[in-house]
C-alpha cells in the first residue's frame, strides 16, 4: 500500500542522513551495512556485500546516492528481506557458547569465537557488536539482555 510505502521512505531517508555528513544525498559506501542495520534489518555479510552493486552508480565511486539507495532499501522493507534471526536460535547460540551456563560470556570468549570460528568478523565489525553488547563494569556479555536489546519488534515498522 501507498502509506507503507511512504512511510518506508521517510524512515530510509532519515537513516541516510544521520550518514550523509555532507548533507548532498551521498553516503560512503562503507556506511551501507550501519544504514541498512539501523533500519531493523540483518543481511549476511554476503548480502551486505551484493548491495553496493546494486545502488552505486554505473561507475563506482565509492559513493552512493539517496536516489539509488532508495528503491533498493524500499524493496528491501516491503519483502521483508534481511529479518534478524529468531530471539530463541540467538539464546541457543549464546548458550553453547556459554560452556559454564552461568548467563555470559567474557569479552576475550565473545572475541575468540567471532573472529576465529565460521565467518570471522572484522575489527571494526567486533568493536561495534562489543560497543553495544558489553557490559563495561563486567567486561561480559549478559546475552539474554543483550538480545532482548536486539530484538527488532515488528509492530514498530507499520504506520499507526
């Protein structure tokens, strides 16, 4: 429908400015993971790494543009594409790595097992999870608070 659609938007173009530090429409094409994840929306990395093909221009610049970013993130919302993974297939994934079932993981576990183990993240894709995730008096994660943090509720995506 119409509303959704607008309402779509409005949210994506509000993303995109808070990334658009020279107010001209444009964001970094680095910024399109934090853009596309601000909006509720968890692709893999081999999905966050198909889309700058699909909204840059013809010749990438290293740039992409509100214009272009629109009708892919629109399409993105409306399919429901990137939904972030079920909150009990998160708590069993913690859970098993929490060998001690003692409700979190220190940091130097969470560390070791993101960016040793399957697909390893990056520095600065460590730091953000990290930057959200842990809790500073005790250098763990309480993971099951931290999921519920994470959390996307869908009802907050439908216009009122």
């Amino acid at each position: 429908p119409r509303e959704e659609k607008e309402a779509h938007i409005k949210k994506i173009t509000e993303a995109f400015k808070v990334f658009d530090h020279e107010g001209n429409e444009t964001v970094d094409v680095r910024e399109i993971g934090s853009i596309v994840r601000s909006l509720g929306c968890f692709p893999t990395e081999a999905e966050l790494h198909e889309l700058p093909a699909k909204v840059e221009e013809e010749e990438p610049t290293g740039y992409v543009h509100l214009e272009k970013f629109l009708p892919v993130m629109i399409k993105v919302l409306l399919d429901r594409s990137y939904r972030p993974i079920p909150e009990d297939v998160l708590l069993h994934a913690f859970e098993a790595l929490d060998e001690n079932k003692s409700g979190y993981i220190t940091k130097e576990e969470l560390v070791k097992h993101m960016t040793e183990e399957g697909e390893p993240f990056t520095e600065e894709e460590m730091e953000e999870m990290l930057s959200s995730a842990l809790d500073p008096e005790t250098n763990a994660v309480h993971y099951r608070d931290y999921i519920s943090m994470m959390i996307v509720d869908e009802t907050d995506d439908l216009p009122q």
